[in-house]
C-alpha cells in the first residue's frame, strides 16, 4: 500500500507543476506520456494478469461498455488484477471453448450464455460461485432473475452471474393495424385475439403471403420455448433431467402453430444466411422479437419509432405468465488459478456505477432493483414491456441436452407447418428423438 501511496503522491506533484507551468509545452505534454506509461507498466506488473474472452466483437455497443468498466478496472488502484480480453464471435464461441478447455488453455474469466451453463457445469468447466455470492455485499440488490438465471436446477449451485439479459417481446406495428380496422394502441389479450388479428392483417396474393399477420419460425425453437411455457408447458423435469415437450401444452402449441401458419409469414432462412426476421423487413404485422432487435431497427429507420406497438407478452388461455428471456453471465474457469481475482473483476464489473454505464450507453437492463425506474424512464415505450419480460422471462432449458433440444424442437416446427405430422405426433416423436439422441434412457 505504500508503494502505491507514493505513486499517487509523484502523480499529483507532476499534475500541480504542470498547471504552473501552463501545460501547454510539447515537452510537458511528452513528459506527461511518458510517466503515465511508466505507472501503467508498473500497475500491471504489480497485478495478477487474467484473461477474458467475451462473445460477440469490440464494436458492439455492449462490448464497448464493457470494455470501457475494464479498462477503469486495470488503472485503479484498487483492482488486484490486470485484464486482457479477447473478442470471440459469436458462431465460433462453442468450437473454441471446447477447444480451450479440452487443451487447458481457457480463459480465467468467461462470458456465456444460459444455454452453455450446464453442458459446462456438469463438465466441471465452471466454478460455483455461491462461496462468493454469499459474501458480496451487493447481492441483496440484484432482481432475482439475474441471480437464478445462473443457477443450476439439479444441485441447487449457481455457475454464472447474469449482467445483461435479452427479453423477448411480442410487437406489433401500429399503422398496420390501424389499416386492417384494429385498435393501433392495443395488442392481443390473449391467443384466439391474435389468431383473429393475424386473419385480418394477412395480405395475400393468389394463395402466397406476401404480409403475413404474425411471424413463424420454423427453424428457430425460441418461439415453440416461450409460447410453449406460456400455455403450461415446464419443458423438462429438473429432477430426472427428462424433456417434457409432448405435454398437453406443447401439443396446444404446436396446433397454434397450425392454426396461425395460414394467415403467417415463414421465417426460415438457410443455415448461416444473414436474413433478417420478418418482422424487421415490415414482412409481418405481430411477432416476438427481442428489445435489442426492436432498438436496433428504430435506429435504422427512425420514422418507424411512433408505428411500433411493444407489450412484454400475449398470455394463453389458462395459461401462465411467461416469455424468453435469454442472459449474458459471467462465470470462471474452475481450472483457474486465480479465481479470487476473476471474482475480483466480475464484483467491480456488477457495482451500480458499471450497471448504470452499460444502461445508458449500451440500453443494457440493469441487474439493480434501484435502476430499474431509470431503465425505463429511458424509453418508457420499449423499456417498460421489457422490464416486465425479465420479471416473468425465463431462459431454455438449462440442460445437457440443449442441443438434441434445439434440433428436435425444429424439426417438429417445420413437421407441422408443412403439413407432415399432426401436431400430437410431431410433439411425441420429438421427445423421443431428445430422449434418444441425447442417450437418456
């Protein structure tokens, strides 16, 4: 501690003379440079040096908040660790994870989603951090869900720290419905009213859509996931690990998915196109997207923020109030040496201060109870509905079997909605498939 006093001490003597000198000399602002590089190197040095790879690249505006709280974090004095980071796209995280951890060389501090939480929970990949949950003085003001959304089922432990969650809302575009004779400011109460909106808001010519009322996506399993839960449906059983998707609710959905496929726009892109959702190309007039798809269309074409109705969800009969909520998590290498100081990182990564930067310059929900009202007062209009998805939003399954999961949910989406299997059927065999793929027996 005293040698880092007397740094600080050296720090406000070179400022102090500077002022008196006027600070405007090259030699004054070269000499500047040089000690504050000498006191970075110095810093650094004095630091255990960690690594962090994080999803996605460095011009995204959440990686840029991110990097930015990093960047504070190796200057302070406080920090007892020094990050280096490495921007890991997205299409190549679960290759080169499996890669890494296979040969020892993965990082000490990891950015995951929930999907990945127990394939490497239950390879032993990451460490539970309940130890220091316990201890973090800040956990009583985290919103629940950013606590649960990391934490396994099975064995109660949680594996990684949700700080950014990605909710999906359902939306609808206001000029749309004010064209087929709807209520432009009000979304469908429930199922039957948006199977009833999607008939008058299809645009047909001969028998093709060319606007569909709502949006369809056969090779994407978020909607069957969140629709699914919202007619009852719990997915899989946590205690015998066995997916649970031919219930009466996943058999309910899947026949909605009959029942709206007629007046609907197919979203289903070949693997790997870069195709936007229907819905962003004003090719659908209802759909759940996310907020940062909604956010990041507004941005592209901002005469389109007043036409663009959101509501955090539409309920099934009898159901449950449910939606996908998907989350960005911290976790650590359980091989790590230096797990202290990853947990280190990751505290000073979740203060109020670091919430509040990724809010305001990122629109990234806060894990703070006390930000909330300021998150939404942000954007009341995309900002509230997604507030209320996080409250009731729950991730996929968190399994070992996600990728069976995925894989069987879409090959039943595409059974229905081309007319191959009846609904009961198309739910059972994908059960089957989950249970025998992912050797469940």
């Amino acid at each position: 501690m005293k040698k880092r006093w007397i740094k600080s001490c050296w720090a406000v003597v070179a400022i102090t003379v500077g002022l008196a000198a006027g600070c405007s000399s090259k030699e004054n602002t070269e000499q500047s440079e040089i000690e504050t590089t000498v006191t970075s190197t110095e810093t650094k040095a004095e630091k255990e040096e960690l690594t962090f790879w994080i999803r996605g690249a460095e011009t995204e505006a959440i990686c840029k908040a991110l990097q930015a709280d990093i960047d504070k974090y190796n200057a302070s004095e406080e920090g007892i660790a020094y990050v280096t980071v490495e921007y890991v796209p997205l299409g190549d995280f679960a290759t080169k994870f499996n890669t890494a951890f296979a040969g020892g060389t993965a990082p000490d501090i990891i950015e995951t989603g929930v999907d990945q939480i127990a394939i490497r929970a239950h390879m032993n990949h990451y460490e539970a951090l309940d130890g220091y949950l316990e201890e973090w003085e800040n956990y009583g003001q985290i919103i629940d869900s950013y606590l649960e959304a990391g934490k396994m089922l099975d064995d109660g432990k949680t594996y990684g720290l949700a700080y950014a969650p990605t909710p999906c809302v359902f939306v609808w575009r206001k000029d749309f419905f004010e064209e087929a004779g709807l209520d432009p400011e009000k979304a469908p109460q429930n199922w039957d009213e948006m199977l009833e909106y999607a008939q008058k808001l299809v645009i047909k010519e001969g028998d093709t859509v060319v606007r569909g009322g709502f949006s369809l996506e056969p090779a994407d399993y978020r909607l069957f996931t969140l629709m699914a839960r919202q007619a009852g449906s719990k997915l899989y059983d946590p205690e015998t690990n066995m997916p649970e998707i031919a219930d009466e609710a996943g058999i309910r959905t899947l026949q909605f998915f009959i029942d709206i496929q007629p007046y609907s726009m197919l979203y289903n892109p070949a693997p790997g196109a870069n195709t936007l959702r229907s819905f962003l190309t004003s090719e659908s007039a209802m759909a759940y997207v996310t907020t940062e798809e909604i956010t990041t269309m507004i941005a592209n074409d901002p005469t389109l923020e007043d036409k663009i109705g959101v509501a955090s969800y539409v309920p099934a009969e009898g159901g449950a109030d449910s939606t996908w909520c998907g989350y960005r998590l911290f976790a650590i290498n359980a091989a790590s040496k230096s797990k202290d100081a990853a947990w280190d990182v990751i505290k000073y990564l979740m203060t109020e201060e670091s919430n509040r930067n990724r809010m305001e310059n990122a629109n990234v929900p806060p894990a703070y109870k006390s930000l909330n009202s300021e998150y939404v007062a942000l954007n009341e209009a995309i900002n509230g509905p997604a507030s209320e998805a996080i409250s009731v939003g729950e991730p996929f399954p968190k399994t070992d079997w996600m990728t069976s999961y995925g894989e069987a949910v879409k090959n039943a989406q595409q059974e229905v909605l081309y007319g191959e299997k009846t609904a009961r059927d198309a739910a059972e065999d994908a059960q089957t498939f989950i249970i025998t793929d992912a050797n469940l027996n």
